[in-house]
C-alpha cells in the first residue's frame, strides 16, 4: 500500500485507505466539535469547497442546529451556482450483454434468466424518435462489458445514429456515455464522437468490498477501473462524471472516496468532476438489495446529497428514477441539478413497451411519471425543467465551464437558455395543462434576467420559437 499522494497517478494513492480511515477516525471525534464546526461552516461559505476530512466532520455532526445550517447552506448554494434550474435527461440501454460477475448487477455473467439484447441501428432509430418525441435533448446510453457484443465500434456507430436523426422538431443535442472502463485511445475515439459527459459510477471505493463485489472480468481490476478517469481525461475527455452505488459499503467509507476522487482530478488536471450520481441500490431481477447491509434511509440520504453540495458546490449533482418522487422532491433543493424523466433501464422500451415474457431491464424504477408529468411538477415547485444542451455545444466543457461557473457567470447563459428550452418543449410536446403552466413560469422568469439587452433578445427568440424557429442559444 503507498501513502496519500492526491497527484499520484495510482489509484491506492489518491484514494488512500488508510487515508480514508484516518478521515473517518477524525470525523468521529470532532461530530461534536462545536468549535470545529463552525469553522468549517465559515470556510464554507467562502463556496470553494471542502477537503475531504473537513466535509467528512460535517456528515458526521450530531449537533442538530448546525445540521440545519448545512442543510440551509447547501441550498443556498444550490440557488447561487444553479439557480432554480434542473437539467432534464433519460437513460437509453443500448445492450445488457455483459462478461463481469458484479454481485449487485443482474447483467452479471452468470445470470442465465434475464433476457439478452442488442438494439440494432435501426432499433436505436425508433427508441430516439420516441424519446425526441416525449421531448428529450439529452441523452445518457448505457451499455454492457462485452468486447465481443458492445465492441467501442458499435458505441460510436450508435452515436453517429443517435446525433443524426431529425425528427419533426426533436433532436438529440448531447449524448452522455455510461460505459466500462477503457484505454486512452478509445476515450479519444468517444471524444471525437463528440460525447457530452463520460460517467462511470466507481460503484465502491473499498478496495476489498470492491473485489469481492466484482469476482470475475475485467471490471475486477480495481486500480484500472478506478484511475478510469484519468485515462478519460488524458484522452481528451474534460466533462467526467463520478458516482458511488450507495448501499454496498459504509457510506462515509464512499463519501471520503468520492471526495478524494474529485480533489485529485482537480489537482491534476484542474477540472474537478463535471457531475456527481448518488443512487442507491435497487431491487432488480435477481438482486435482493437487503443481501447488502448497508443501505442507508432517506435521512442520510439528504444529508449526503447536502455535504457534496457543500464540498464540492461547482459540480452538477443528478438523482435519477431509482429514487421515489418523496425523495426526490426531497433532495432537490439541497443540491441536485439534474434528473431523469419518464425513463426506462430496458433495453428499448420507449419505442414499444417491452413484452410481459422478456425482462432485459437493469433495476426497478420508484419514479414511474411521464416526462410532461414530471416537467409540470417541477414547475408547480418553482423549478425550470431545462433541455438546454448549450455549454458543450459552444465548447463551454472542462476548465471554461468551471470558470464560468465558480466566478457565477454562467447564470447569464443557463437561465435564459433554460427558459428557451421549456419554450420550444411547451410548443412542440407539452399538454395543455403543462403549457399554461410554462406560459406563465417563463413570463415570471424573464423579469430575472439582469441584463434588459438579453431579455430582449429571449422575448424575440421566444416568439420566433412561436413561429416555428427552433434552437436559440446564449
């Protein structure tokens, strides 16, 4: 085992056990640390973030006023980094063929009765237009391990097919990949493709929980897995996504991972994580999740979306259906920016409902609204629902996003962009109901646009929208 390095290129050094049992020895006996708290707090506010250990005292606390003040300052800088926007998405699975044995998964190896499928180019096709025509811009595929079924080829060629169709008014304006591990070149192939995020949940950080959860195939490999990131980013990837399986290990053993993981690629590569997943382990075919005794409840729940906030307020945070509309609407104010709608984890599924006899789905869904359904109740909380997809189409990724964002200037592109975005979903894909509600939300949220110059500009573009014009962007 090395020491703590965070610039180490190895992964037992950048996420240290040792490190990390230290941290969580330290959180134990300062939770009650009045004073230490306080400081901590201070320094949080100043919105630069947290060290790992700092942020780990925080989880811990047992002081109940200051436990709502961190849940008071997470949503205060919720509001200042994102304002009152949340970034709508859907998952697609291309392919459930998969060679790793994870325990957790029921795409693992051996499970001979769930049902094997690959979407052809032409499947792909139908599932995109049913998205586009529930109202999707951005899309986050999911595939397999399978060298041999999901070969990197077939991902790209699925790509190209996703960013090519056209569809009435829809389009796929940003394709975010969630797929294993890989090697430098194919990061840059996935780069070249012109992938918005690439995202792979770590789903552990202990080392040997890691191993024995992955007993067979390459996903095994805890280091190549973990320093997956690194490889992505050397490949020319800037936008990377972290995310832990809550449920499988201790919760503040993954919390000082998570945390360690994104001061080391901020410290390396001066990008911290673009986004940060928190699901939690669900019940799926074959997979019993009270087998894994350390599922957490909805209280811890929030109190960790709240610490990430806090600790690392410039990435964005995403909950996805796995979790119910309760906890969802929960956790949105104390950090989350991103969410799901209407989404299936079939493969296929959009386009035709998947027959009662095949099951090819990866977990159950809590969340089971429609997308129109789900845009209506985020507006009835005061939330935009926004499609925008603006930032990495006008190469605002990596290091210029998080300028933008840290010094709170990309507020000036987000929020009109995002009221633009609803406007062209209420023309072309809303219900009525959800239309009158949008109409009157977007005339609200122009008044708060600062610059009289760029509201002008968002009144022409929303009437031009109207008129038939589509895709209008700061």
């Amino acid at each position: 085992m090395g020491n703590y390095n965070i610039s180490s290129a190895k992964a037992e050094e950048f996420i240290n056990h040792e490190e990390i049992l230290a941290t969580l020895t330290y959180a134990e006996a300062n939770k009650g640390n009045a004073e230490l708290i306080d400081e901590i707090l201070e320094k949080a506010r100043l919105r630069k973030g947290l060290s790992h250990r700092e942020a780990a005292v925080l989880l811990d606390c047992e002081i109940e006023e200051k436990n709502q003040e961190i849940y008071k300052l997470a949503e205060q800088i919720k509001k200042d980094f994102y304002g009152n926007r949340i970034v709508m998405f859907a998952p697609l699975y291309l392919s459930n063929y998969c060679i790793n044995g994870c325990v957790y998964c029921p795409y693992h190896a051996k499970n001979k009765h769930i049902t094997r499928k690959k979407m052809t180019q032409e499947e792909i096709k139908a599932e995109v237009i049913a998205l586009q025509d529930m109202g999707h811009k951005r899309l986050a595929l999911e595939a397999g391990e399978d060298p041999e079924n999901n070969p990197i080829e077939y991902i790209l060629e699925s790509i190209d097919t996703i960013y090519s169709i056209k569809h009435k008014n829809g389009a796929i304006r940003r394709v975010n990949v969630n797929i294993a591990a890989t090697t430098v070149e194919n990061y840059r192939k996935l780069q070249e493709a012109g992938i918005g995020t690439y995202i792979l949940f770590q789903e552990t950080y202990h080392k040997e929980s890691y191993e024995k959860l992955h007993p067979t195939g390459p996903k095994h490999n805890y280091a190549y897995h973990t320093e997956a990131m690194d490889r992505a980013m050397e490949g020319g990837i800037d936008d990377v996504g972290l995310g832990v399986l809550f449920g499988l290990e201790l919760y503040r053993y993954e919390f000082a991972g998570l945390l360690m993981h994104a001061e080391h690629l901020e410290e390396v590569f001066g990008v911290g994580p673009h986004t940060v997943s928190v699901p939690r382990i669900r019940p799926a075919d074959d997979i019993d999740p009270s087998t894994f005794d350390n599922g957490i409840n909805d209280d811890i729940f929030a109190k960790l979306v709240a610490c990430i906030r806090i600790s690392v307020p410039y990435t964005g945070m995403i909950v996805s259906t796995r979790e119910s509309q309760e906890t969802r609407e929960r956790v949105l104010h104390l950090g989350i920016s991103q969410i799901s709608g209407g989404s299936k984890t079939s493969v296929g599924g959009y386009a035709k409902p998947e027959p009662e006899e095949e099951d090819s789905k990866q977990f159950e869904l809590s969340d089971n609204r429609t997308l129109d359904e789900i845009v209506r109740w985020l507006m009835d909380m005061g939330y935009i629902p926004s499609f925008c997809t603006a930032c990495y189409r006008e190469g605002r990724t990596g290091d210029r996003f998080m300028q933008l964002l840290k010094s709170n200037q990309i507020q000036n592109c987000c929020h009109p962009n995002a009221l633009m975005t609803l406007k062209e979903y209420m023309e072309d894909y809303a219900s009525p109901e959800t239309k009158e509600l949008g109409a009157k939300m977007i005339l609200d949220e122009i008044k708060n646009i600062p610059k009289e110059k760029v509201q002008q500009i968002v009144l022409d573009n929303l009437t031009k929208i109207e008129n038939g014009s589509r895709d209008f962007r700061f």
